[in-house]
C-alpha cells in the first residue's frame, strides 16, 4: 500500500473516531448537568448541585477503569485457559 492510501484510509478511520469520541463528550457533559441540575431541584442549593454532579462524574470514571481492569483480567485468565487445554 503506498503512502498515499495509506494516509487515505487513516483520514476515513481517524474521522470516524473523532466523531465517536466527540459524541461521548457530549454524552458526558449532558449527563453531568442532568445530574447537577436534578441535585440542584431536589435541594435547592447550586452549590450542592455542582458538588454531588463533579462527585459522580468522578465516581463513574473510577469505577470505569476498575472494570476495564477485571474486564481485561478475566479475558487473559480465560485466554490463557483455553491454550492450555
């Protein structure tokens, strides 16, 4: 594959993703705001509302990447099994 094809189907994949990605920060910063404004109407403070929204943003990315962790332990574990059998 020559450089030129080569730049081509990386500019296909590459916009691809940027729409994926970009539509996950959308997605995130929609459920953030949800998640303050809904904290912000059951209390009636702002402040309250900010706090408990940046305190599960954070939550859910932690647990996130846990996850993948265990996710991925589990695919070798299971991986490995399968070779040795």
């Amino acid at each position: 594959m020559d450089n030129k094809a080569y730049r081509g189907e990386f500019m296909k994949w590459w916009k691809k993703r940027i729409r994926f990605i970009l539509k996950t920060l959308t997605y995130k910063v929609l459920s953030i705001l949800i998640t303050i404004v809904a904290a912000w109407a059951l209390t009636g403070d702002p402040y309250i509302g900010l706090t408990l929204g940046l305190i599960e943003a954070t939550i859910k990315v932690a647990v996130y990447y846990v996850h993948e962790e265990i996710w991925y332990s589990g695919r070798k574990y299971f991986k490995n099994r399968k070779k040795s059998s």
